[in-house]
C-alpha cells in the first residue's frame, strides 16, 4: 500500500462457494440464478432450465441439446455494426 502495509491475506474461492466460508445451499444457488437472470429469460424458460440442470447427469443427448436457453425478446439488441473491423476499431 502507499503507506507502507503489505496485505498478506488471500481468499482462494468466494464465501459462497462450496468450498468456501459461507457455502450456498441449493436453493439459495437456485434463487441468485433467478434473481440474477430476471428480465434475460422468461420465468417459464427459467423454470425449464433449473429442471434440466438439475438432471445433469443423466441428461440424454436430446436433453442436452434443449440447454440452450431462449432469451426474453426485449433482453436482445440488434447489432448495428458492420464487419468484423468496426466492432474492433471503433
């Protein structure tokens, strides 16, 4: 620091984490996951892929394909820019 103190503590996963100080449970993962995505995926979209996840591993093949989440019409905004150059050089 300016001051001279050297911060030696390190935090190696957040508290959240599984393996952290303060683990979420499920349905506390499950919550942020709705909070966090609310207004990007309809509750009925939202609601099909918290079922799916939660069946991960034995999804089938055709499951696993339906993981791709539609997203709400009003989250998405059309692109204006024209070639790979101007998203870069703008």
């Amino acid at each position: 620091m300016d001051d001279g103190r050297v911060i030696e503590e390190e935090v190696r996963v957040a508290n959240e984490h599984s393996l952290g100080e303060r683990p979420l449970s499920r349905s506390e993962y499950i919550n942020k996951f709705k909070v966090r995505n609310d207004g990007i995926f309809h509750s009925a979209e939202r609601s099909r892929l918290i079922k799916l996840v939660q069946r991960l591993p034995d999804l089938t093949l055709e499951e696993i394909r339906l993981l791709k989440p539609a997203v709400c019409d009003t989250y998405l905004v059309e692109n204006q820019l024209k070639g790979v150059s101007n998203a870069f050089y703008q």
